[in-house]
C-alpha cells in the first residue's frame, strides 16, 4: 500500500525534482512526512510569498518548471502573490497546497480557504484533487502544462486526507491526454513564406524580442539569426538578455522607461517583427500609433497574444523555437539593405550616455554599467521593482548571462528570492541582487534563507531612502508632494546584515562601491553592499 | 453586436466559474448561458449569448480557448444556426381579461399550463426575437414573474460543433 503523501513525492521525483521551495503547516504535514525520507532538497523559504518568486527564479534559470509547496488557508493565500507574477510573467510553476479534509470542504472549518477559486484568474490550470487515485495523473499533466505551450503557473491544491489515504500501488503515466489542451507550437509555412516576402520588400525591419525568445530556449539559434541577417533588435524587459549589450545591431529597451534609441528605431521601422512578446502597455505606450508606421509580423505561442495590443498584418502562432528555424530556411542569405544598418549603428552610438555624478553618492546607472566586467560573463542579475530596475534594465552589459525581474507584475521583494531560485538551479554563477532601499524591505527576511544555505548571493541596495519610483512619479505628476514616499525610521541595512551573518559594506561613492564589489563578488559567500544614491537621480 | 457563442467543455467541477469568470473579469455582461450535457457524458455543452464588438469577441474567443477544460468554442453565424428559449411568463388574469390574454397566446402558439383565479402562467419555447414579442404583448395584463431558460442554438443542416 502506497500513501496519497508518498504518491506526491514519488510524482516529484518521477519529473526529475531536485529542490522545492516551500513552508509548512498541519495540511501538509502528511507530504512533508514523506518528503523527510526523499533525496529531493527542501528550501525553507521565511514567507510563501517568496517560495513562489524562488521557484520562479529556479524555473527561469533551470529551463524545468519551479515547484512551490504551502499549507492551507494562509500558507496558500500568502502564496497568491508569487503564483500571479509567474502568470503574467509567463513562468512555469507547480504549486502544491494542502486543504482541509474533503469532507470538511466549505464548512469554514480551521485555516480553509477556497485557493483554487482564489487563485482562478493567475493559474494557467489548477486541480482540486479528490481522489487520491488522481494525483499521477494530475501531476503529469500539472508538469505538462505548465512547462508547454504558453508557459505558466499551475495549482495543485490537496485535501490532506487524499495525502492520507492509501492505494494499492503507484504507477506514473507516461503521457498526457487532455482533450482541450493541443497547443499549437508549429508554425504555419505559408505565414511563414508571408514574413519572410515582407522582411525581403522591407528598407527598415526591426526585432522586438521578448521573454518567449527566451523561454523557448534558442538564444543562440536567435542570435544567429540577427547575426547573419543583421536585422537589429531591440527586446522588452523581459526579453532582455536575448541579444549581448554591446552587440552592434542592438539598441536596447523600448518603452515608457527604456532607451530613446531603441523608441525611434521602432517609430522609423518600417516592418516590426514582434517575437515572444505581448508589448504591455509600458512597451508600446501608444499601440495603434506603432501598426499606423509600420507592417506587423507577430510570432508567439499564445494566439491570444496576437492583436491584442498591436494590429498586426501577418500573425504567426508557434513556438520561437520552431517558427526561427522556418524562417531560417526561408530567408537564406538576406541581409538588412546597409542605409539601415548605418542608422543603427549611428544610434548605437548614443545607446549608453555616461550621466552626471553626485558628490559624495554612487552613481547607480555607472555602477550598474561597470557591474558586467567585474562578474564573471555568464552572471545573473536579479533587479527589484523601481528606479533600481529600470538602472539595470537600461545599463547593465549582459553577455552570456540572464537579466531576471518581473516585467509583467512589477512585484516589490521579486529579487531576493527569485535570486535564491536562480542559485540553485545555477550553483556555480555568479548571482547578483540589485534593489531598492523599499524592495530590500519586503523580503529581507529571507536573507535567513541565503544565510542558512550558504548561497553565494550578493545584494546591492541602492539606498535612496526613497520609494524612488514613485517618488519621481509624484515629481512629475503631483507636483511634487511626496505622499508617504519617503522612507522613515528604515533600520541600519549593515546591522542587519549582521544579525544575519553576511558581510557587507557600505559606498558613498562608484570607487568605493566598484573597489569593495571587486574584493567580493567571486567569493563563494553571501555579501550585502549598501550604496547612498542622491535621492533625486532620475530613473532614465 | 449581439453573438452567440457554442463551447463544448469537459464535463467536471469549476468549469463554469472559469467561462463566466473570463466575462467578468473584463467587465463584460453575459446576455444568457445554458448549459448541458451532450451525448457524450464526459463533455457538456454551453451556449452564451453577450454583445460586444469584434475586437471583444475575437478576444473572448481565444482566451475561452486557453480554458484548459474547453474542447471547442464556435462562434455561430447569424442566421445559420436555429436557437430556442424556453420561458414561463406568469401573467396577472382577471376573469374579464382571460380570454383576451387566451387569444394572444393562440395566436403566438404559447400553451397556457397552469391557471388560477387571478393569473395564468403561460409557457413558451421560440427563438429569442419571438421570445420578447410575446412577453410585450402579455406586458399591459401585468406581468408577475418571467423564468427563462438562456437560449439554446444549434447549427443549420449539416454543420456542427463536436470534439
Ligand atoms: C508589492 C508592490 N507594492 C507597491 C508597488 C508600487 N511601486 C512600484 S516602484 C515602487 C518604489 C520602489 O521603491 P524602492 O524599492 O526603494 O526602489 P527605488 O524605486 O527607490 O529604486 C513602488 C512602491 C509595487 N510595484 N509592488
């Protein structure tokens, strides 16, 4: 006889699990039993909240789905905020929850909430499993579904007395069969043919790349493609990463916040072909005005995606993965007409502006520039929510490394954590956290998780005692009145730090902050660097 | 524009509050909604007719098709398809109006089912344009209760919606 519990372990190992991030609580307590005897790690996260941006980070940096496990009522309501920035993320998630007994569903008994319905608009799928004969096959195709198609999170919630209960015997399937989900990730050869006629008629394509490109695991095939076509690329937040900072065709960011080259290279381009993207309101501020300049390819594996935000003339529905190499064959030895590489090229030039300096603070967007070369070239950088992540986004020099934050949600407390994950899927990388003096707040508790692991993770908190973003918002918007911007009574970050065990050290300048940063980040031990930044530097 | 949309579904819990939620979510009404199961156990069928333009549709569309539980959703073609409600209009009846109000239902082919000394409940099963026409003409003897089914639709000849 076999236990639901065990069941749930046995299905983890049958994927290949090798850690989960989790926090537990009586509901789940039959699992967690079971999970003692396993080889599969357990990271005990200090909020759920961060169990779920950890698996994100690990499901980012891995390429496999994050697993995330809490108890019932709090546990899983705490989890809600993690499940929904993988969703608009587009993270591949497996959440595992405990419920009260079955027959004790809706009574409003002890820790009972309905997670499943809570969580209806944030999950590509969710189970509420109610028999314990279901969980393989729940859990095969929990794991299929997250990690297929549109990659998101998906829910497993379970009544502790289907963990309790016992079968006779444990089998785990060896595939899926859900009628209602076949995602299409082919690509349509005629539609094909169609781009690849408008990207030869074109005098000025240009790539948005986004987090599908990515995810679909093709950087290199991608790059090879800007490569030999030499159409330039600009990326999304999410997409960035895609293409090497310094890369000659590349112009960065759009958006609200990114660079004003990559904004005039897609106001000057005459064909956009959108990759992996879903160009979210601080992408393309003003949609209808991109499709009125310019002829849309869109490709992406979600076909809702496709003329949502941005009319487009020739959709393609698959995966990058496939849709490149069709477009690879069909393209042959195209290359971009030169007038418009030369544009590019010009533009480059103005891509990265060295901005003035504050006497006697560090310069965030110069540190954050010179980061790159002191790491080792397939680093990860974390960046928070704020000022803080848009001075990665826009000055970091990435190479053969990952740039991880959460574009879509925007969720304050995302690095510390979603680091924590990326340092176990990719223990010998060097993983650096930036984040603002706020965001640094919301989940400095699991610096007892760094600590208690001894991930090799470096914080760098630039410290603007100021909830900056907003902050500049409130400059622009409001006149100036900082409502309840400011940080007060915030505590002392390297008494903190202390208390954790971590080293650190505090800038009041980018020498200071570059020559400590030098000594530290390729030490196999945690560090926290607090750097004073002039309140009032702006976010661009 | 008014549509109507077909959605075969896997017949199992909580499918329902995700189509509707997918509505909701979006500020948008639903006009009706009716559900059923179809030959096949394992599968049900539901009808939701709603407005919105084609930006809205087209959406709603494709994110019903996300809805892991779907199998199919057809939007159906106005005047390609045969649709039905079923309604039961309790009317307010005195002794002196029941013959008027037995001649209206005649001549809309209603069937009276139930009668009482001041009402009588009539029922009515019809496409939906017709639907209204009856309650409009029962609407000057009072009206004390209408119950509605949502419409129904099914396509003409030999075109369908199946697994
Ligand atoms: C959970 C959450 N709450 C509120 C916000 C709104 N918000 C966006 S940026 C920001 C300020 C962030 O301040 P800080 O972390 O100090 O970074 P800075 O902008 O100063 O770099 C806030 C409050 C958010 N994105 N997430």
């Amino acid at each position: 006889m076999i236990s639901g519990a065990e069941i749930m372990v046995k299905c983890l190992e049958a994927e290949g699990v090798k850690v989960v991030f989790g926090y537990p609580g009586a509901t789940i307590c039959p699992f967690y039993d079971k999970l003692y005897d396993s080889e599969i790690k357990h990271v005990l996260v200090r909020q759920e909240q961060n169990a779920a941006h950890a698996a994100s980070g690990f499901a980012r940096c891995s390429g496999r789905p994050g697993v995330c496990v809490a108890t019932s009522g709090p546990g899983a309501t705490n989890l809600i905020t993690g499940i929904a920035t993988a969703y608009t993320d587009s993270i591949p998630l497996v959440a595992i929850t405990g419920q009260v007994r079955s027959d004790l569903l809706g009574r409003d008994v002890f820790q009972e909430a309905d997670i499943t319905g809570a969580c209806e608009p944030f999950v590509k799928h969710s189970y509420l499993v109610s028999r314990t004969e279901d969980l393989p096959r729940v859990f095969k195709e929990a794991f299929h579904i997250a990690s297929t198609g549109r990659k998101g999170p998906v829910l497993i919630d379970i009544p502790m007395d289907i963990q309790l209960r016992e079968i006779e015997s444990f089998e785990y399937p060896d595939s899926v069969n859900i009628i209602g989900y076949k995602p299409n990730v082919k690509g349509h050869a005629v539609q094909v043919k169609r781009a690849v006629e408008a990207i030869r008629a074109s005098r000025r394509p240009l790539i948005v790349a986004g987090g599908g490109v990515l995810s679909s695991g093709i950087k290199p095939k991608f790059r090879k493609f800007a490569d030999t076509t030499r159409i330039p690329v600009i990326s999304t937040m999410m997409g960035i990463g895609v293409m090497p900072s310094e890369h000659d065709m590349y112009l960065g960011m759009l958006g609200t916040h990114g660079k004003a080259v990559a904004n005039r290279a897609l106001y000057e381009a005459d064909l956009v072909i959108v990759c992996g993207a879903r160009l979210g309101d601080r992408a393309v501020a003003a949609p209808h005005q991109m499709s009125e300049n310019n002829t849309v390819i869109h490709i992406d594996i979600d076909p809702a995606e496709i003329g949502k935000n941005v009319k487009t003339e020739i959709p393609i529905v698959g995966d990058m993965k496939n849709v490149l190499a069709m477009l690879n064959e069909e393209i042959g030895d195209y290359q971009v007409p030169n007038q418009w590489q030369e544009a590019v090229k010009a533009w480059k030039k103005d891509l990265y502006r060295v901005p003035p300096k504050f006497e006697g603070f560090v310069e965030p967007r110069s540190l954050v520039a010179n980061l790159s070369s002191m790491l080792r070239s397939k680093a990860i950088l974390v960046a928070d929510v704020g000022q803080n992540q848009i001075w990665c986004a826009n000055n970091f020099r990435i190479r053969e490394g990952r740039f991880l934050t959460t574009g879509g949600m925007g969720t304050m407390g995302y690095s510390i954590p979603a680091a924590v994950g990326a340092k176990f899927a990719r223990p010998t990388r060097d993983v650096v956290v930036v984040c603002g003096d706020g965001s640094f707040q919301m989940s400095l508790n699991e610096l007892a998780t760094i600590a208690g692991n001894g991930l090799a993770i470096k914080i760098i908190i630039m410290r603007n005692h100021r909830l900056g973003m907003v902050r500049e918002l409130q400059d622009f918007n409001y006149k100036g009145r900082h409502s309840a911007t400011i940080l007060k009574g915030d505590p002392d970050f390297l008494k903190i730090a202390e208390a954790y065990g971590i080293d650190s050290a505090e800038a009041n300048s980018n020498e200071e902050a570059e020559e400590i940063l030098k000594g530290v980040v390729k030490s196999d031990k945690p560090f926290i660097l607090v750097c004073n930044v002039y309140p009032d530097t702006p976010s661009i | 524009m008014q549509y109507t949309l077909s959605i075969l579904v896997e017949n199992q819990a909580g499918v329902l509050s995700k189509i509707s939620g997918l509505f909701s979510r979006r500020g948008f009404n639903i006009d009706s909604l009716a559900v059923g199961v179809t030959n096949d156990p394992r599968v049900s069928r539901i009808t939701i007719v709603a407005n919105g333009d084609e930006y809205v549709i087209e959406q709603l569309e494709k994110q019903l098709n996300k809805v892991i539980p779907v199998i199919k959703v057809k939007r159906l073609t106005e005047g390609a398809f045969i649709s039905r409600e079923l309604i039961l209009i309790k009317v307010h009846c005195p002794a002196a109006k029941r013959a008027e109000i037995i001649k209206t239902a005649e001549i809309m082919q209603a069937k009276i089912v139930d009668a009482a000394p001041n009402c009588v409940t009539v029922e009515y099963c019809e496409c939906n344009s017709r639907v209204n026409t009856l309650i409009d003409l029962l609407k000057p003897y009072g009206i004390r209760e209408i119950v509605r089914t949502g419409t129904i639709a099914i396509d003409r000849g030999s075109a369908g919606v199946s697994v």
